[in-house]
C-alpha cells in the first residue's frame, strides 16, 4: 500500500471510509513538507487546509500569557486543521513542526471533487469536534469543582484580545 494511503487509512478522520473513497481523497491532495521548528500556520491565520502527517511530528499550541502553551503532540497518521474545512474562521491553535514532517493537504476548494468522500470526511469530522467539546465541558466543570474561575460564558469561542506588539 502507498504511504500516503496508508497515512489516510491510519487517520481517525478516515475511519469507517472504503478504498475507493481514500483513492478519490487521495487524488485531490497535495503534499505539503517543513523542517524542524518551522511554523505551518499561526493562531488566528486564515485556512480552509486539513493535513495528514506522513512522517514526522507537529505540536499544537495556542498563546497563553504571551506564552505558546502545547495543546497537542501529533505524529503519523493523525491530522490537524479539520476546522479550517468546517469553519471559514481563524484558526483556533497554531501549528508547528517539531521535526522535519511530510504530510497530505486537503484543501477545502477541492474537497468537493469527492463528494461522497467528503460527505462521510464531514461526518467524521463533526463526531470528533463532539468529543472535543465533552472535553471541554469536562475540564470547565472540573475547574470549577476545584475553585478555579470560569470564563464568561461570552468569551468562550470568541478571539482573544491582542496584547500590544503583537
């Protein structure tokens, strides 16, 4: 099996999804390579692109305190910027490669040369931005329950404000 469909099939954005759906994926993707320590996008960039890791590792991180504060390690197989296909935001958490990494682009404006690929991708997708938000429910009760403030529930999911010279 090619490494880029293998990389496909690995991915949990792809479970459930046939052969021929991951061929038809597979053929709208582009390659996208960086070198250790290079930024793929910043928090609050603009981006319609999910990627795929082929090799290598990326680390999301999202600016806390003016410091970058590690959301995720990510390696083969896994895939970020999903809600750059859902969303036509900012992104929510910038990415950056850890080591050199290979992965698979799929850019929103091609996506629908694949529309039953893209219909079950969707689907996918939506499933695991639940889970996240369980996730996040989760860690918001547990903060509470310990004495930790919430946040106002009017700026949860709203950018924050830029500190000066940023």
């Amino acid at each position: 099996m090619d490494i880029h469909l293998k990389a496909l099939s690995m991915s949990k954005c792809f479970k459930g999804f046939g052969m021929e759906d991951l061929k038809q994926l597979l053929a709208i993707t582009t390659k996208a390579s960086w070198k250790k320590g290079q930024d793929i996008f910043i928090e609050g960039d603009s981006g319609r692109d999910m990627f795929i890791i082929c090799a290598g590792k990326v680390k999301i991180w999202r600016e806390n305190a003016g410091h970058d504060l590690a959301l995720a390690s990510l390696s083969v197989g896994e895939s970020f910027g999903e809600m750059g296909l859902v969303d036509d935001g900012k992104r929510s958490a910038g990415a950056m490669a850890v080591e050199d990494t290979l992965a698979l682009r799929i850019c929103y404006e091609r996506l629908m040369e694949a529309p039953d690929a893209a219909t079950h991708l969707f689907r996918n997708i939506a499933k695991a931005l639940a889970e996240r938000l369980n996730s996040a429910n989760d860690i918001i009760v547990f903060q509470s329950q310990s004495g930790g403030k919430t946040p106002p529930l009017s700026t949860i999911g709203k950018p924050r404000p830029r500190s000066p010279g940023e």
